[in-house]
C-alpha cells in the first residue's frame, strides 16, 4: 500500500493495550483504512486522562494519528462502538478474545483490508447481540481464511481433481483441502472428515451471514467442524493460539454451574 500521511484519521478496533512508560499506554489497533497499527496514547493511566475509557480491547474507535519516531501517537480518540456485553459476559469474552488474536496472529502492519476489518467489526456485533457464538465464529474464521488467501478447497478432491461426492471423505491442511475416498488414504497428512461436517463447512464458506445462520448443525458435528478449522489455523500459523484454552476452560464452568 501507498506510504501513510504524517497525520492520519481512522476508524479502529482495540485490539489489545499494555503499558509503556510511567504514565502512557501502547494501544494494538486493527483499522479500516490502515490495517493493523501500534499507537502510543501519551498519559493514558493518568486519573483523569479523558482517552482511557476508550482504549479498551473490543472497542470500536475513531482516532487522529501523527507518525513518531518509532510508533503512532493517538491525537485524538472517540468511541464508535464500545461492545459493552463482550465485558459483561465470560463467554462472550472469551470468544471475542480469540476472534481478536486470530486476526492478529494472521495479520501484519499496515496491510490495509477493508473486507477484514468488516468482518472483524460484523463479528464483534454478532457476539455482543447474538447467543450462537459457534456460528458467529465458525463463519468468521473461515471468511478470513478465504479473504487473506488461505481459502481451503472443498468442492473437489486436492489430489485429483474429482468433485467430492455426498461420502465420508478426507481433508489434509498441507494439501489444502479434501481429499476423496481414493486419494485420502494415500496421503500421511490426511485426516478423516464425516459428510456432514463437510456439508456445513462448504455452506460457511460459500453463503453470506444471513444465509448460514439457517443452518441447524448438531452438537456431534459442531464439534467436528471446530475440530477441523483449528488443525487448519495451526497449520498455517505454525503453532497453536492461546484464545481457544481459554474457551474451552469457560464452557467447563459453565457446565458445572447449577
């Protein structure tokens, strides 16, 4: 992309901070025009720094940047959409935590896409307002793998070509999809993967929000198809996230809770 102006507006995500200095914070940004960017906020921790209610993870923010030395320096900040139930809720937390590092984890600065910054924005929103986190996140996993270019093949077989057929099948990330009942078992990286989870896979990746969520997917299969994106992510990112510990340590609470 173009080299970016001195001064710059924005619209952004928060996508972590931490601190910097005795009194200034280091602010993680995904933005719209931009892509990912760091930006200090200069007296952030000070009691009565009017910045500081806005820099929270989640938040949706506009900002007015000027380039330092090193990183960008928030001029100006003002809340878009601050997401409130994604902090008033343990699942939600946790699912928004892993919608955020996983576009962290894949994403680089200053790569400016705006399509990924919608779904980031579209997704935030559905897991503050809606209950079907498993949807919610399912499709947004695999819109970005197909928005930065990891779309996994899943209408015909990756070895041979041939259009998979209604059949428990195969699917390999080094391969880069499914693989038929012939050339499956052929392949050491190829793991089994029931028609089903399939089928859903096939209807996430292809259908718009609206249309997915008609989708009645089983527990039995959910399970599956979670199963089968995160050996996918990992592939790609080379190691595991964090995120989905986390999940998976929430759901355990919540089960045991009368």
């Amino acid at each position: 992309m173009a080299k970016l102006e001195r001064n710059i507006r924005v619209e952004a995500v928060v996508l972590r901070h931490s601190d910097w200095g005795e009194a200034d914070r280091l602010l993680g940004l995904y933005t719209r025009e931009a892509g990912k960017l760091r930006a200090i906020v200069k007296g952030a921790r000070k009691m009565r720094s009017r910045k500081a209610g806005h820099l929270e993870p989640f938040t949706r923010v506009q900002l007015m940047l000027a380039r330092g030395r090193d990183l960008w320096i928030v001029t100006q900040v003002e809340t878009v959409d601050a997401y409130l139930p994604l902090r008033e809720d343990l699942q939600r937390i946790a699912q928004a935590s892993y919608v955020i590092e996983l576009l962290d984890r894949f994403t680089y600065e200053e790569g400016q896409n705006r399509l990924v910054y919608n779904l980031l924005v579209d997704t935030l929103a559905r897991l503050a307002e809606g209950d079907d986190f498993f949807l919610a996140v399912r499709y947004y996993e695999l819109q970005l793998l197909d928005l930065l270019g990891f779309r996994p093949e899943l209408v015909n077989c990756v070895k041979c070509g041939e259009q998979i057929k209604p059949l428990d099948q195969f699917y390999s990330a080094l391969l880069g999809g499914a693989l038929c009942p012939v050339c499956g078992p052929r392949e050491i990286s190829a793991r089994p993967i029931s028609m089903p989870a399939l089928k859903y896979l096939r209807h996430f990746q292809r259908s718009t929000f609206k249309e997915a969520a008609r989708a009645q997917v089983p527990a039995e299969t959910r399970q599956e198809v979670e199963a089968v994106i995160q050996y996918l992510l990992t592939y790609h990112l080379e190691r595991g996230l964090n995120s989905p510990a986390f999940i998976r340590e929430v759901r355990r609470i919540s089960t045991q809770q009368p």
